[in-house]
C-alpha cells in the first residue's frame, strides 16, 4: 500500500506539472476539470478516503495527507479498476495474446 501512495502522489505531481504548462498557453480554458487516476488496491482507495490518519505508517505521512488534501479539494479523483481491465498492466507485467489485443482496443489504437 506504501508503493501505491507514492506512486499516487509522484503521479499527481506530473499532472500538477502538465497544468501548469497548460495554463501557460494563451489558448487553453484555464478552469479544468479534475484529473482521474486509477488505482487497482482497494485497501489504497480506503485509506486515501480515510481522513483519520493511522500514526502506524509515518513513512508515507506526508503523501497520505497530500493525496487527501487533493481529494478534498477535489483536484483529483481516485477510481477503482480491476487488474485485469487496467490498460496500463500489459506494458509492466507478462504479455498474453488475449490481453495485447483487448489493450489494444481499449487505447483505440489499430489491431494486432
């Protein structure tokens, strides 16, 4: 659960980063909805909606409490996808026929 914290919190960097860059541009709306990150750890979800903060795991103290203040500001939305329906897995785990084609579709990019 550590690992999906700092993940959550180092890619929600990079969104902030990407904004701001667009904010720079003359021709885009400068209010934007907010960003949707996917997260396949149901017990992540729980703990970022949690606003008790366990004292137990002090190593991801400050990215908990920054994942929950973008949450609360609603900045950012957390979504809950299955393994096996998350579109990034394939380029990080064993490649299956069956699951580059459905990867595939789900990106919108030309079959196999």
């Amino acid at each position: 659960m550590a690992s999906e914290f700092i993940a959550l919190a180092s890619a929600w960097k990079e969104v902030e980063w990407l904004q701001n860059l667009l904010y720079e541009l003359p021709m885009w709306p400068k209010l934007m909805s907010p960003v949707s990150l996917h997260c396949d750890s149901e017990a992540t979800l729980a703990r970022a909606y949690n606003m008790v903060y366990n004292g137990k795991s002090r190593h991801i103290g400050l990215r908990h409490s920054y994942v929950k203040q973008l949450i609360h500001d609603v900045v950012v939305t957390l979504d809950f996808v299955r393994t096996y329906e998350n579109l990034g897995d394939p380029l990080r785990k064993v490649l299956i026929m069956d699951l580059v084609e459905k990867t595939t579709r789900g990106m919108g990019l030309k079959p196999v």
